[in-house]
C-alpha cells in the first residue's frame, strides 16, 4: 500500500534529519573508528576559505619562453618539490595542485608569514653531501652546512679534506644551555650531480633496492679524494638543509659513481632517485597571481553574511507560511532539512567525490540563493497543486498531479543553473579564481539538493499529511492556500 | 483574461529605456577609462592593497610612499568611515619583497599596518588578459549552451528553434542592462568589475534561462489543450497561470539578496547588487520580452519588421 511506503520514507527522512543534525553541531568529533581492518579517521568540521580565515594564495606558472613545450614530468615533479617544501611550513591544511599544463597553484590558509612562505616556495632546492664524520644522522635531522655558493659543478670554495665537523662559537655572554649548532663540511652539492636512478643490486642472492648516482667530472675527482681518506665514515645526503639519507663509504669511489645503499623498498629508493635529481626545481616558477588575506578582514564580513543570510531566510520561511499557510509549513520543515542537508555536505563531503567544501564568502551567498532555487521548486509544486484542486480535482489526486506536472519544470530549468555552474566552476579551477570556484560549487550543490527535497521531502510531508489528515483538511480550503 | 501580451510594443520600448542609458554610459566609459566598465585588477593585471592603519593617513602621503618605490600612478582611496583607517591603494603588479619594502616605509612614515585586517592581491598581466578572454568565451559558452538545451528540451514543438532563440535574445537583454549598471556605478561611484561579477553574470543567465524554462514549458502544455485558440492567446493564458508562480519565486530570492545587501559584509556587496538587478530583469524579461519575440515571431511582425529596415518590398501579409 502506498500509504505504509510514504510512512517508511517519512521514518527514513526523520533518521536523515536526525543524522544532519549531529553532522552538523559545531565541535562534532567526527568518525575515528579504528577496528579489526576498518580504519577510519575523518574529521567533521567547516573548512574556511583563505577569504574567511585568511591565508596566502600564489599562482606559480612554468617561467619558459612562450609556446615551449613542457615536460608534464617535470611540472609533476616541480609540485611534488613545492608541496614539500610547503609541507615544512606548519600550516594545517596546504594546498598545492597542478592548474593546466603549466601553473601550480598553492594555498596556505591561516599562514602567519606569507612572506616567508612564498621564498620557502620560489627556494631553488639545494642538495649537498656532507661530511659526517662517524656520527650516523638519521634522516629528517635538520642541519646547518658550510655551504657558501662555490662554483658551477657545486665545489665549496674550501674544500679540506678535514673529517671533523667545525664546531660554531657560541654568542658571547648567552648561557650555554645548549650545545653550539655543529656546521657540517660540504663535500660536493646538488649541482655536481649529473643523475641519479633507482636500480636493484645483487647482494648475497637477493635483490636490493638501490640509488645509482653519476658525479661530473670536477666533483667526481673530489669525490674520489674524499672517499678514500673517509673510508668508514657516514656521507650524509641533505636537501634543502634537512637530512635525506646517510650512508657510510665503504670504499674509495674514482670515478664518480656511485650507490646508495640503505634499507630502501624499490619505491623509497625511487623517490630519494627523484629527490637527488631534482632537488632543485626542474622549471624556474614565477609568480604569476598572489593574494593574502588578513584574518580579521574575513570573519567580520562571515559575522555579517550570516546575520543576513538569517534574516532573508526567516522572512522566507514567514512568506511561505503566510501565503501558503498549511502546504507552507510543510514546505518550510523541508527547507529546513534542506538547509541542513546542504550545510552537513559542506562539513563532511560526498565520499568518494570529495570529502569537505570550502567555504567562502561568495560560497555562502551561494548557498543562500540556492534556497531561493529550493523553494522555486516548491512553489512550482503547489502552484501547480492549486490549478488541479480549482480545476475540480480530488485533494489526493490534486497531490499527486501537482508533483509530476511540476517535476519535469523543475527538472529542466535547474538543469540550464547547472550547466552554468559548471561553466563557472572550470573557469574558477583554471585561475585560482577560488572564490568563484566556491560558489558555483555551494550552487550546484544547492540545486541538486533541492531536486531531492522538493521531490521525496515535500511530497512525503504532503502525502502524509494527507493521509494523516485528509478528510479533515479537504473542507478547510483556506488551509490549503487556496 | 488580462491581456499582456498585446501591449508587447510598450514592453519592447521600457527594454529600450531601460539598455540605452547603459550603452551610453558604457560608450561614455569606454572613452574614458579604455572598457565598457571599470575593470578590476582581476581583468588588468596590478595590484590591489587594502590596508589598515593603526593611526589616520592622508591621501597624499599614502601616494608618496608608494611612488618612491617605483610606482608610477597608484591611486589610493579611503574605504568604510574615516575612523576606520582602511585605504586601498591600486598600483602595478608588485613581488612580495616590494610589498614588504612599502609595508616597512608605511610604518615608517604613516603609521603601522594591522596586518590581521589588511590584504594584498597582485595579479601578472598574462594571467590578467587570459581572464578576460576566457570570461568572454565564458559567458559566450554559457549562452549557447543554455540556449541549444532549450532547442533540445523543447524539440518535440513546433518552432523549438524560436524558442532557444527567444531566450537566448531575453537573456542578451538581460545582461544588458546588468553591464549598463555596472557601467553607470563604475561612472558614478567607482565600482568595478572582477572575477565575481562574472559570477554575478553567469548565476543570472541560468536564473533567467530557469524562468523562461516555465514560461514556455506551460506554453508547451498549454499548446495541445487549446488547439482552438489563437497562438496570442495561448501564450497569453500561459503567462498569467505562470505569474504568481513567478512572482513568488521573485520576492523570495529577492528577501534573501535584500537582506544581504542590507546587512551583509562589504565585499560582496556589489557582487549582490548586481544580481539583484540581473534577476529582477531576469522575471521581467521572462514575461515582457521573451515570449512577446515570440509571439512578434510568430505572426510574421519579426520577419515584416527586418524586411522594412533592409527596405525590401513587402509582400502582403
């Protein structure tokens, strides 16, 4: 019987709405659920755009002659590079992509230097191996080095052939709470480096993972002296100052080959290869776009939006309710699921297609018109109701009329909102334009929900009622908006 | 029944009224400023600083730290109320290193800035003319395409062609006047256009396709049921079953964007106005211009009024 279907549909809605609901509480712990094979950690919270909490948004393009053709390798690793050394900046959620063929975009929300992030950013990348005596340096240590330029093949200017590390003075008349820094010796830095590749070995039997490197040929020859009077002693690899791997020279190497040995699975040994070769970016970047945001500017503007957004949408839940009084408040409940709806996407995506919105302020206002699209389709809807019940039908019939003949309006005139919205979208994601991205996002988002809420959450209120109330209610025509 | 449609011509002379201050006022801003409307830095390539004292500036001395580094015609302009402090200077595209060089002068020579409410945007010139090439082909994009779904969604009557058509000459209209507005508020009180305002643009061409949408989809409905009538009356029928409807839909989107405009942060205040704008045209049009085209089509007027403009004798009606 329809009549028990509608009511286990309306049970499903009032399990969803509750399921909102707790989505959408502030603070909401989200889902940690860490039992036998399932392992899931998600957060549930509202993801703010650099607008509303301020940040630092960089466009890089590819600095090439126009018309160069671009190694996709090259601007792939060149974002790999980027979103680590973005990665070092403590910013809780970076954000670093390819746009196109040529341009990355990088977008550090709440960074509280932006200077320094776009220097960290533009860093040419700087490989060296360092004389680490006998002390082993597990990778991740930051170090300082003596490294002061030298020239073209990464020679430092003073190359010894001294194995101790050069201890650094302390600052007169400061405590010695800590020991100095110790600044390492530079042997030959990321210039002199010709290739690097991932390879196996034979070693015993079994196939090792390893790095093969080539030296050129003025640092291989100080590469030949330096090993073969440090035989024993750890050459540690470091880029960009921080320790990528430290192995000890087992012999002397003269020809400036070379192989990394270390506990390496083929693909670590194939990202240190990466790492080696392009420690410094494979493209020069220039900037092309920068924008940075101070944080107070964006909430206050959210503060206000929010206010209004409350005051436009309580004056639509009244006219709904005065003008179509009863089927109103029916409609009024399922704006309300629907603003829910809308705003539980936001926190917690539609896994697998995305797993949060960021919101921004033209997002918001996004949001807020696409209610007006929500309602849209429940005028349609009841409109449409009050021609069938004039025109002499039955309320039931009347019901059910109404939602086909209104269905196929809506159904086509949010289609024409959508196709521009994605328009908008594809023109936003191609020029870090994340402010129109957003709002033809939040829009799309709208339009689609109140597709469903029009559809199954309207007509399943109506419906019930209906059931619920029907006799009663087909006298009382004034109830009905009529 | 009321008639509207048999007022068209009036209609079409209010659309007239209501584009040729806009082209005029875009003529008189292309003449003036180089664009049909002032363009942001989104558009231009430059740079944009919006920036917060801690004590009260003047004008002058705000340009000068500027110009002593190296920028030849910023100009600067105070923003909210004078007690706010906040100036915004638009110069030439600028690195970080210089922003911070004029960051450092302006503490100097000024005051210090509170960086927590203060932005920057620089935008490079390449960057800046391929966002107006793809805005154009943009919106350029967005028309046809709404346009040939409605030749699709609509194929199964006669004329779905005149259709798209009619929508797509309601929907120029509309942007139309929402570019003559911006155009006369760019004359009058300097606002500009950026990336948002082609949201703006884009958000109203698909409310307004949405709105003929209904129109002529009753009109589609309508169509086989009064097989009697005359097309006129028709289509006159259909607009006023489609009016509250209409109407509704209106106030309540308008409700939402008012009570924006009136109590919402600042930038997107103009982002909002001229949706508001777009979206009232929008219903107006869907009603008044529209389905009047299509009716003038329909009885032979487009085609004897084409013909009297190119001068061809016309053959008897």
């Amino acid at each position: 019987m329809r009549g028990q279907r509608n009511t286990a549909i309306l049970a499903g809605i009032i399990l969803l709405a509750l399921v909102l609901i707790w989505i959408d509480l502030p603070d909401n712990p989200g889902i940690h659920i860490h039992w036998g094979f399932i392992n899931i950690d998600k957060d549930i919270r509202v993801h703010q755009g650099l607008d509303l909490q301020g940040g630092l948004q960089v466009l890089l393009e590819a600095d090439v002659p126009e018309g160069t053709e671009i190694d996709s390798e090259a601007i792939d690793t060149a974002k790999v590079i980027v979103e680590n050394r973005v990665n070092g900046l403590g910013v809780t959620e970076p954000l670093v992509q390819k746009r196109g063929e040529r341009r990355i975009i990088v977008e550090l929300p709440g960074i509280e230097d932006p200077e320094l992030a776009v220097a960290t950013i533009q860093e040419t990348g700087l490989l060296e191996f360092i004389d680490a005596g006998y002390t082993f340096l597990a990778p991740g240590t930051e170090v300082e080095t003596d490294y002061l330029g030298g020239d073209e093949e990464g020679t430092p200017p003073e190359a010894t052939t001294e194995a101790t590390p050069v201890e650094t003075s302390a600052d007169e008349g400061t405590p010695e709470a800590e020991p100095a820094p110790v600044v390492y010796h530079t042997v030959i830095a990321g210039a002199g480096l010709k290739d690097a590749v991932a390879t196996v070995i034979q070693d015993a039997g079994s196939t090792l993972p390893v790095v093969a490197f080539e030296l050129k040929s003025e640092a291989s020859s100080t590469f030949a002296q330096h090993t073969a009077s440090h035989r024993g002693q750890y050459l540690c690899i470091v880029l960009d100052k921080t320790i990528v791997s430290c192995p000890v020279i087992e012999d002397a190497i003269p020809d400036g080959k070379g192989i990394i040995r270390g506990r390496f699975t083929p693909v670590e040994a194939k990202a240190l290869a990466v790492k080696l070769r392009y420690g410094a970016l494979p493209l020069p970047l220039r900037i092309e776009t920068t924008r940075t945001v101070g944080p107070t500017l964006g909430q206050d503007s959210v503060r206000r939006s929010i206010t209004a957004g409350a005051i436009g949408l309580s004056v639509v839940f009244l006219f709904m309710l005065v003008y179509y009084r009863f089927p109103g408040l029916l409609a009024d409940l399922a704006l309300a699921i629907y603003a829910l709806l809308n705003f539980a996407i936001y926190k917690f995506g539609l896994p697998p297609l995305f797993d949060y919105v960021t919101l921004t302020l033209p997002g918001i206002a996004g949001f807020l018109l696409s209610t007006g699209m929500a309602v849209d389709a429940n005028i349609l809807i009841f409109e449409r109701m009050k021609e069938e019940l004039r025109a002499g039908r039955s309320l039931g019939a009347a019901i059910e009329v109404g939602f086909n003949r209104a269905w196929t309006s809506i159904r086509d005139s949010n289609i024409s909102t959508i196709l521009t919205c994605a328009i908008l979208f594809y023109f936003g994601s191609t020029f870090g334009a994340s402010m129109v991205k957003g709002f033809a996002l939040t829009l799309i988002i709208g339009v689609m929900t109140s597709m469903f809420t029009a559809v199954t959450v309207t007509r399943t209120f109506i419906r019930f009622a209906f059931d619920a109330f029907g006799d009663s209610l087909r006298d009382k025509r004034w109830l009905l908006g009529i | 029944m009321f008639d509207i449609i048999g007022k068209r011509y009036w209609y079409f002379l209010i659309s007239a009224l209501l584009i040729v201050p806009g082209l005029i006022a875009m003529v008189y801003s292309t003449v003036t400023y180089g664009a049909p409307v002032r363009l942001s830095i989104d558009f231009t390539g430059g740079s944009l600083m919006v920036l917060k004292f801690q004590q009260p500036a003047t004008e002058d001395a705000i340009r000068d730290v500027f110009i002593s580094q190296g920028f030849t015609n910023p100009v600067v302009q105070q923003l909210g109320q004078p007690e706010d402090n906040t100036w915004q200077v638009r110069m030439g595209f600028a690195d970080v290193e210089t922003v911070d060089k004029i960051k450092a002068s302006l503490a100097d020579q000024i005051s210090p800035i509170d960086e927590a409410s203060s932005s920057f945007s620089t935008v490079g010139p390449a960057v800046g003319s391929e966002v107006t090439r793809a805005a154009t082909v943009a919106v350029v994009i967005a028309s046809l395409l709404v346009g040939a779904f409605i030749i699709i969604t609509f194929r199964r009557i006669p004329n779905a062609f005149r259709y798209g058509v009619c929508a797509i000459s309601a929907m120029t209209h509309d942007i139309l006047i929402a570019l003559g507005f911006v155009s006369i508020m760019g004359i009058l009180f300097s606002w500009e256009v950026d990336a948002l305002f082609l949201t703006a643009i884009l958000t109203v061409i698909g409310f307004s396709v949405q709105d003929k949408i209904v129109v002529f989809d009753r009109i589609r409905e309508n169509t086989p049921k009064w097989r009697g009538e005359p097309f006129e009356t028709v289509v006159n029928r259909s607009i006023l079953e489609t009016l509250h409807r209409s109407l509704a839909t209106q106030l309540n989107a308008m409700f939402v964007m008012i009570a924006i405009l009136l109590f919402g942060g600042a930038s997107i205040k103009q982002f909002i106005a001229v949706m508001l704008v777009g979206m009232v045209t929008a219903t107006y049009s869907s009603i008044f211009n529209a389905v009047p085209v299509l009716v003038a089509w329909e009885n032979g007027e487009v085609g004897r009024f084409f013909r009297r403009i190119f001068g061809r004798e016309a053959a008897t009606a």
